[in-house]
C-alpha cells in the first residue's frame, strides 16, 4: 500500500490492475458525478441565474439554509368548492368630504382640528406643515377626504369549502371554539379580521384628478372594537399605521415614509390610535412636467417593521388619476386619447368611470388549525395574547401570516378585489384594465385564455404541497386574446405594446387595454363565451419563481384568476391610440454620469433572528443617510441629492436566488441601463417596459439596472426598499434625502 | 504484508542494494494532494455555511473566498495531514502493512483534516457572530419592542447550529475526500518515503548546538523554523503596508524597512549566522515587538492617532508569535554560541516529519497573518458608514 510496497513487493501486473481500476473508478465516478451535476442541477441553476462559479455557492448556502436553519410550515387553505360564483368587487369612488356639513355629516371646516396650510395642521401631533400648499403652485385649495383605519372583518368567498391538506386529501377543521369536524365535512368560512382602511378590503378607492389636490385625512380607530374580534397575532402590535401613497410626488410629511415619522410628527414608528395624520397629495406632476403624469397610484400602510403583515390585513386602497388637461386621459372616451372609460361625475363631488376596472391581486392563506404559529416575532413577546409558539385551531379558515417568513411568504387563494376566484361579465366591447400585486410576495404572469372543460380543483388533478397554490387549473386552456399595454408604474407608455402575457410584480401597476368584441384570430365574440384571466407564473415560495414564459414554461400551470363572461353589446367610442405620452427627454450625455453613480445593493444577510435583509451590507437605519457602494470614480457618495438634480442609481441583486421588486419613493425614475446593456432604445427582452418610467425596479436573480432620477419640488427625507414586503419589514430599506 | 513492529523506522529492502536503514522522509506527494483536497473541500462548506448563517460582510463573491480562503488555510491542513502520518508512522512504521492499519491511517488523516477544518469553522463562526453582534447594536430595533439580547441571542443560536451541522459535514467530506484521493492515487497512502540523494543520514557536529544532516549541510531545525518566521514576519509586514500609505507614510516607510530587514536576517540564518547576526535578528524581533505591545496599550506617542491605544487584529497577533518565536530561537542559539562548545552538540531527534510539522506550522502561522492583514480576505468590518439625516424642511 505504500510507494514502496508498490514497486518493490507487489506482482506488477496485478498491482498495475488494481491500481488502475481503484483509479478509473476514482475518476469514472467523479465524471459521472460532475455530468449529472450538469444535467440536474445545471439549468435549475440556470433558471436562478446562478450558473456560475458564485451562483453555486449561493445554491449551496440557500439549500443548506432551507434543509438545517430556516424550516417553516405554512398551512393548506380550504378548497373553495363553488369558485366563479361571487360577482368581481369594482369599487365606487370615495365621495370628498364637503367643506360644510348638512346634519347627517360634519364639514371638514368644523372638524376640531381642520386641515389646513399653518404650523400644527398636518397631523394630530401639531408639530408640523405641509411642506408645499397647493395655492404656492398654482392649483386650488385640495379636496378633502376622510379615512379611517377600522378593525372589521372580510369575507374572500361565500362559497363553501372543503378541507384539505398538503396532499390535497380532506382533512378536519375546527371552528372559534375549537370543536373539530371530521375529515370530509364541507364548512363555511369565518370572516376573517382585517384593519381596513373605512373597514374594506381593498379600502376606498379615490379618483383623482391632475390639477386637483387631495388631503386625505387618515385617522386611527384600530383600537376600537366594536365587534368584538380577535385580532390574531399579526398586524402592527400596537395598531400604529403609516400611509404612503404609492409612488405619489409627494411631500416627505405626506408620503408616508417610516423613518420622518421617526423623528417628526408622532416621532415613533407610525401613527397611534386616536391620532391622525393629513397626507396632502399635490396631484401634480414632477417638475410641473406634462410627461411626468402618472395614472394610477394605490395607497397602503408603510409603518416600519409592520409593513406587510398591515397590508396583509387589509390596508390597501386605490388611487387612479386622471388627466383632464386637453381631456387627454379624463376618463371620457370621447376625448383626448379616447381610452376606455365612461365618465360619470357624482352629485358628491366624485366621479366614476364605466369599463374602466381597477384588479387589485392579493394572495392569502388561511389557517389550517394544525400549523404550529411560530417565528421571531413570537419570541419578542408582540402578541402575548397568542401563546406562540402554539396552533390555533380557533382560527381555522382566516387569514395566516407568518411575519419573518425565511422563504419569503405566498399564498394558496388568489383574490381580486379581495374576492378569490370571482366571475365578471363584460360588455362586447373594449375595456381598460388597471392591474395592482398588492401581494406580499407573489409575482403573476397573466394571460387571457378559454377553455372547453373549464376549470379543476389542483387537489382533484392529482397536485400536492406548492403545486396546490391557486387551486384550480384548467388544463385544456389555451391563450385567445391578446393585452394592449397601455401603462406601467410611471404613468402612460409612449405607445401601446401588444403583449400575449405581462409580468406582475409587487406594488407594480400595468394598464392594458382589452377588446371583448373578438378574439386575436378576429373571430369575433358571442354572448356567453367564457374567457379565463389566467396566472401562468407558478411561485411556490416567496423567494422567485420556479416556472414562468421567460424560464421553463410550465404548460400545466394555468390557474384561472377571473372568469369572465362575454355578455350583451355596448357603445364603445374608445379607440387604441398609436402615441401616447412622450418620455421625459435623457440627457444626451447620460453616459458620462456613469462613474460618479450610486450604487445599492441588495442583499440576503443572516444575523439575529430577523436582520436578514440587506443594502449594501447594513439595516435600515432609520435616522441615517445611506452610503453608495464604492463607484468607478472611486468614491463612495452619501444618498443625498441637491433639490432640482438629476443622477444615475444603479440598484445591484445581490444573488442568492432571490428576486427583488425595488420601489424608489418620490419620482418616477427611467431605466437606462440593464446588466450593463443600455436599454433607452429598446426595453430588454424580459422587461418590454423599461422604455417607460416606474417607481420599482424588477430585479431578476443576479441582474443589476441603472436607472435615471430626478429629484424635484420637495426636500428631505425618503426611502427606497424592496417590495417584497418581507424583505421591507426585515431592514432591506434604506434612507436618502433631498437637499435644499 | 506483516506489520512493522511499532515505532520502529526501518525501511525494507528496496532491492536496489541500499540495505542501510533509512531516515523516513515526509511523504508530500501523499500529504499535499490529501491536504489540499480538504482543504478546498472543507472550505467549500464553511464558505457555503457562512452565506447561509454567517455576517453579510463576508459573504460577498463566495467564490474567490473560498478560493482565497482554502489557499491560504493549506498549510493548516498540510500541518494536519502530516501530524496524522507522523501519528501513523509511530504507530505502524513507516510501510502501512494491513488493513487495519491502512484504514487506521485514512481515517486519522481524516480525523485530523476535520480537526483543522473545525478549528477553521469555529474560527469564522466567532468572527461571523462578533460582527453580527456589531451590526444589532446599530439596529433600529433597539429603540422598539424588539431587544438587541434577543437578537443576538437568535444569531448566536443560529451560529452554533451551523458549527454542529458544519462539524458533520466536514467529517463526513474528508472521510470521502480522504478515500478519493487515496482511490485516484491507485489505492497508495504512504505515511513515509525514503529520503533520496542521500546514502544515509549523516550527523556531524556544527558550531551550533543542533545537529547538520548529511553533505549537503541541512540547515540546523531552529535556525530553519527562525528563518521561516522571519518570512513570514517579512510577509505580514509587506502585506500591511498598503493599508497604512493612506493615512500614515512613515508607517508604511517603516513596515517596509522591516520586512527587508526580516528578509535579510531570514537569508543570513539560513546560511552559518554569526554572532552578530543572531544579534541583528534578535533586534529585528523585539523592535517590532515593543512597538506593538506599545501601541496596543497605551498608544504610540506619535502619528495620526498618537495616544489612543489600537485594536490587535489577527495580522499583528501573527506577527508578534513569529516575532516571539524568532527571538526566543536567536537567544537559544546565541547562549549555545556563548557556550563556546563549538563542537559540542545536543543532537536534536527530530524526524523529518517532526521538522516538516515545526517548520509548516510557522508557515501556517505566518499565511494566516498575511491573510488578515489584506483587507477584506478574511472578512473585515465595515466602518465606513451612513450619516445622519441633515434636510428638514
């Protein structure tokens, strides 16, 4: 056996043989180790964009985390037995509050504390003013509303459902009081505990106008509990909230912005019960610039810390704004851009507009009773009242939240306007679509498809454990319409994109435009045709997507969404225009700004329980200024930028097999660059759209985007984090500011 | 094969007509595949853990980590393997006859190789820990509900959790690993070989107190581990000198100065250093030395931060063992020179392994200086930082 032995003691023959063969098998097996290797492992690698040297170590340390550190259990939700059945909520508009009440109502004039321009009026607090009051800028004295932050309850289905479990099988439930109902029992949901803004989900919905302010007053009643509900064990702990009106050109008083309240206004992380806070929304574009309108905004909760598990209980509101400036996009489809919409204006003072349908998605899951409750915030004694660690069979069919979830949090219903699975009827005619993911996590790829068979239970095709989420599919659907893109985050595109399918990102918007009249063959279309808004992106953790068109298509995940039933025919003025609304001009030497650019990366960084997320290797801070990653002219700036200028920030993924929906707060911002590709004239393959402007950068696994910013109007403090709401609530936040 | 009596060092016959017994040599075609195979492997898993568990400072571009990292913790394996085989050849002699001990031998190799993978392991968990610590001291959530101790108690939990997953798996990888090597190598492990160039082991008396080897004139152990220090005292010393051309010339000026000085008196104590030279190398020691118990104290009373005492970090902590190490050998060797016996002799029973096991182990010392004295090699934390808040409005 030694050197020695080997060439002295031993017959050579046989020596050389078994030698040879104890070698040949040696490296026999590592090649064939290192081909499956490449078989297996490399397009899932591939897929992540962690094929490459530090992609593998990055699949290693994810797998090593999932399989030893980081083991979470989420339940399965009942299976709604009768989908397509409840009617698709489309929200009326919020009346204003008048400036005089009539009896039945108090004017806001005769509010103890009335809105207003002077020191102490901008929240209950008394230390503050509205940084800019629109008299200053021309426009007139805002309208008025009032929002209040109530404790309710919600219903996502009347239908009723069967429970199930991971493998799909019936399994018991329970109710409030913990009586169990055997296996095969169909039961009928409780309503489950929301912090509503007035008490929906979504909340109200207010249409905006350009050149019409609005001061919406949020008030906190999260204390009151008139119904006497259990408040579970999410939702911010000491029912604090923080709005931020995404993503509005907006004040840092007004735009909620969780690291201001820190140190102004109630100085603490959000506003308390019985307090209230004046966001003044200007409606009025960046610079004063015509093509920097936007056109649909939502409003959500921001408290620090308390961010999604606030959302996911509810507070969630919608803000489309129009353009009545040369009619160009006031919702009347007779005018301007003659997009879809009929407008109709309210005694009130609202308006609303027909054939012009906010989507609100959202995705939840409900508790099953028999998964343990269990994550940092148990062990920081949040919520006492549960006992947690502990499994809640009292709470059998409401909503389920793990606040630090280590593989980010989806869930298993898909709701729409907070109803899962429901039916709508539409008009032969065109209708505009504005889509908003307020999920947590989940990513959605939508397609228009119709089916003969309809839609089956995942359970009853045989699916288990992630392939259960959505819970139905239609396998026989195929694609029957096409979407006219006709807006993004930023407002309305130069012109109009044809797009078989669109991506959904967190907090992302995209308009589109669809023609019920006929079908992409031009076959036209009959009443009672049935048409499937389908989710092709199948997400089956909160870290990315395992199949979506841009990487593996998965052809049997088709998980209808709504189903929408052609009905009678209708007038339709509206028309598909060819332009739309110009970009704001780039510098023609926006390359040169290449060196001196910011640079923030966002990062997974494991340490003490719940610090797990990252930029440019530090938590949110929330009274600091973030520093720039060292940039090519050697220099590692401060987030601070001079009132009125424009830079290039380049937001890096930091890998790890996560995706990451990076919203910036205040301006709409333009990307210029995409993996070191310049994309200005011509978005890249998978993101169609970045010729346009966003507030959120969607950053694939390992990519890094440069994008253009102004910084106009107001001063202060802001933030930029990631919207992935647990990654938000888990310090991937940073603070930048405006300076005078 | 009959098994060689314990502990003894004969070489069979190799038939090529040199039947004198033979001084065993260290094997380093067996140890350095054996250690450099576990120590990238290895390596790979401490880098994997630490992007699972460990601070966010280090675990950027893991690759070149690990590359770097498993570079330069070799010699700590190297040391390993050869403790192991030195182990063995007590044990078995220096021809593994039979299986026990052929299996005993793979398994104490993989033992030791697991040794120094843990050591390595608990090593980066600490620093992985301390500058997690670091980072919940500035969290935000110290001023909420949330307690910086309850934090710090989850990250010290999760650090402790992966050192035990880590300790498992680097054992059960070098056991693989181990028999991998030996498999690709057609089944040899070799705990010695025979020593070539030489018809035999030769000791004649030197002017110093240990004993020279052979023709060749090897170099007495002491004055070999010495020189090896001085390299790497050298090295260390070089390798800081980027770090201090920013904030303090002289610093850099002086560093530069030293390792040369370091080189030079290496060189010499490889050669017949005289008196004064083990004098010059006794003074290259203990300058650096009281500098740096100086300024680690009370502070240098000059310079940028004069008075305000420095942080030990792992470089200079290397630095000053070799230095200790350095000087402690030039005094030994100087009172043997003062001893004036010239031709008298303590005859030094090191083996070649005991010699390889003394000099890598300087080498291993002095890489792991080096390492820590590169800016971000082995994780550094970040003091650059975010400012406050300054527009109002």
């Amino acid at each position: 056996m030694s050197e020695e032995s080997a060439t002295t003691n031993e017959v050579p023959t046989n020596t050389v043989s078994r030698r040879n063969i104890l070698r040949l098998s040696a490296a026999g097996g590592a090649g064939a180790a290192l081909v499956a290797a490449q078989g297996w492992a490399g397009p899932l690698l591939a897929q992540k964009g962690l094929l490459s040297p530090d992609g593998a170590f990055a699949a290693s340390s994810t797998a090593l985390g999932d399989l030893l550190f980081y083991i979470e259990a989420f339940p399965t939700s009942p299976l709604i037995l009768e989908p397509f059945k409840d009617q698709l909520p489309v929200p009326k508009a919020l009346a204003p509050t008048p400036a005089v009440g009539d009896g039945s109502i108090k004017g806001y004039t005769e509010w103890n504390d009335p809105p207003g321009p002077g020191q102490g009026q901008q929240s209950s607090f008394k230390n503050e003013r509205h940084q800019i009051w629109p008299n200053t800028i021309g426009s007139p004295d805002p309208l008025v509303y009032k929002i209040d932050l109530l404790l309710r309850q919600h219903a996502f289905t009347t239908s009723q459902v069967l429970p199930i479990d991971a493998n799909g099988r019936p399994t018991i439930s329970f109710d409030e009081k913990q009586k169990t109902y055997p296996a095969g029992t169909k039961r009928t949901l409780p309503l489950s505990t929301i912090y509503g803004f007035n008490g929906t989900f979504p909340g109200p919905m207010i249409n905006a106008e350009y050149g019409k302010p609005a001061l919406v007053r949020f008030e906190n009643h999260l204390d009151e509990n008139p119904l006497n509900l259990d408040r579970q064990d999410f939702g911010s702990p000491d029912w604090s909230f923080l709005t931020h009106l995404h993503n509005g050109h907006t004040a840092p008083e007004s735009d909620g912005n969780p690291h201001y309240t820190m140190v102004s206004g109630p100085k603490y992380e959000g506003y308390m019960p019985q307090t209230f806070c004046d966001n003044l929304y200007l409606n009025w574009p960046a610079g004063n610039d015509d093509r920097e309108k936007q056109s649909f905004f939502w409003f959500h909760d921001h408290r620090m810390d308390h961010t999604g598990s606030n959302v996911y209980k509810g507070m969630v509101g919608l803000y489309p704004i129009y353009d009545p400036k040369g009619g160009m996009d006031m919702g009347d489809e007779r005018r301007g851009l003659r997009l879809p919409g009929v407008r109709k204006d309210n005694p009130d003072g609202s308006f609303d507009v027909d054939y012009d349908i906010p989507l609100a998605f959202y995705d939840c899951r409900l508790d099953d009773g028999v998964t343990m409750h269990k994550d940092i915030h148990d062990v920081q004694k949040e919520f006492p009242a549960a006992k947690n660690p502990a499994k809640h069979p009292e709470w059998w069919g409401k909503t389920f939240y793990k606040h630090f979830p280590n593989h980010g949090f989806v869930g298993d219903i898909f709701t729409v306007n907070g109803t899962a699975n429901p039916v709508m009827e539409v008009k032969r005619r065109k209708y505009r679509f504005r889509f908003l993911d307020a999920s947590i996590a989940r990513i959605y790829e939508f397609k228009l498809m119709s089916s003969t068979k309809g839609p089956k239970s995942a359970a009853s095709l045989g699916y288990k454990g992630d392939e259960l989420e959505g819970q139905y599919r239609i396998p026989d659907a195929q694609q029957c319409m096409q979407f006219t893109q006709i807006a993004s985050d930023g407002g309305l595109l130069p012109f109009p994109i044809k797009r078989d399918s669109f991506e959904l990102w967190p907090a992302k918007r995209r308009e589109v435009v669809v023609d019920f009249s006929r079908y992409q063959d031009g076959t036209p279309t009959t009443k009672g045709d049935v048409i499937y808004l389908t989710n092709v992106m199948k997400m089956p953790n909160g870290r990315m997507w395992s199949n979506s068109s841009r990487f593996s298509p998965d052809p049997n995940y088709k998980v209808p969404m709504i189903k929408i039933v052609i009905g009678d025919d209708a007038p339709d003025d509206s028309q598909i225009p060819v332009k739309m609304r110009d970009l704001p001009p780039l510098p023609s030497n926006w390359q040169t700004m290449l060196d001196n650019r910011l640079i923030f990366e966002v990062e997974r960084g494991a340490g003490g329980g719940e610090t797990e997320w990252l930029i440019n290797g530090k938590p949110f801070t929330p009274n600091t200024v973030a520093t720039s990653l060292k940039n090519r002219a050697g220099r590692s700036p401060l987030a601070q930028q001079k009132k009125g200028s424009y830079n290039l920030w380049e937001i890096r993924n930091g890998g790890g097999g996560w995706v990451h929906p990076f919203h910036l707060h205040m301006e709409e911002h333009r990307t210029v660059m995409r993996n070191n590709r310049d994309v200005t004239r011509g978005g890249d393959k998978g993101h169609p759209d970045d010729v346009s402007r966003e507030d959120l950068v969607a950053l694939d696994p390992g990519e890094s985007v440069i994008i253009y910013r102004g910084f106009r109007d107001f001063v202060g403090p802001y933030v930029a984090h990631c919207h992935n709401l647990a990654h938000e609530d888990h310090a991937m936040m940073f603070g930048w500011e405006i300076t005078p | 094969m009959t098994a060689a009596p314990a502990g003894t060092a004969h070489w069979s016959s190799s038939g090529t007509g040199a039947s004198a017994p033979a001084r065993p040599a260290v094997p380093w075609l067996t140890v350095i595949p054996l250690a450099a195979m576990m120590a990238y492997a290895d390596g790979f898993w401490i880098v994997s853990l630490r992007g699972a568990v460990g601070a966010i400072e280090r675990t950027q571009e893991p690759f070149a980590s690990w590359l770097r990292e498993s570079t330069v913790l070799l010699p700590a394996f190297v040391l390993a393997v050869i403790a192991a085989v030195t182990l063995a050849l007590r044990w078995f002699g220096p021809v593994l006859a039979g299986k026990k001990a052929f299996l005993t031998t793979a398994l104490l190799v993989a033992a030791a190789g697991t040794v120094a993978g843990t050591v390595i392991l608990a090593a980066s968990e600490a620093w992985d820990y301390a500058l997690q610590h670091d980072l919940m001291g500035s969290l935000h959530h110290a001023s909420s509900v949330q307690s910086v101790e309850q934090l710090d108690q989850a990250s010290l939990g999760l650090q402790l959790a992966a050192f035990g997953y880590g300790v498992g798996l680097l054992l059960l990888t070098n056991l693989v690993v181990t028999g991998w090597t030996v498999a690709i190598r057609g089944g040899r492990l070799d705990v010695s070989r025979r020593q070539k160039g030489r018809r035999k082991d030769v000791l004649r008396p030197g002017w110093t107190s240990g004993w020279v080897r052979g023709r060749t004139g090897a170099t007495d152990l002491r004055q070999t581990i010495a020189a090896v220090a001085l390299f790497g005292c050298a090295a260390i010393h070089l390798a800081v000198i980027p770090d201090h051309v920013n904030h303090w010339v002289v610093a850099s000026v002086f560093f530069l100065a030293l390792a040369l000085a370091e080189v030079a008196g290496g060189v010499l104590l490889l050669g017949r250093p005289g008196l004064n030279v083990l004098v010059a190398v006794g003074v290259t020691s203990v300058v650096p030395l009281v500098l740096w118990v100086w300024s680690r104290t009370s502070g240098l009373p000059f310079g940028p931060n004069s008075n305000v005492a420095e942080p030990a970090g792992l470089a200079d902590v290397a630095a000053c063992l070799l230095e200790l190490g350095t000087l402690v050998t030039a005094v030994v060797l100087l009172r043997a020179r003062r001893g004036g016996t010239g031709g008298t002799e303590r005859h030094t029973a090191a083996s070649a392994h005991l010699r390889a096991l003394a000099v890598v182990g300087v080498m291993a010392l002095g890489s792991l200086g080096v390492a820590g004295a590169v800016p971000g090699w082995l994780g550094d934390l970040d003091t650059s930082g975010n400012s406050n808040h300054s527009a109002t409005h």
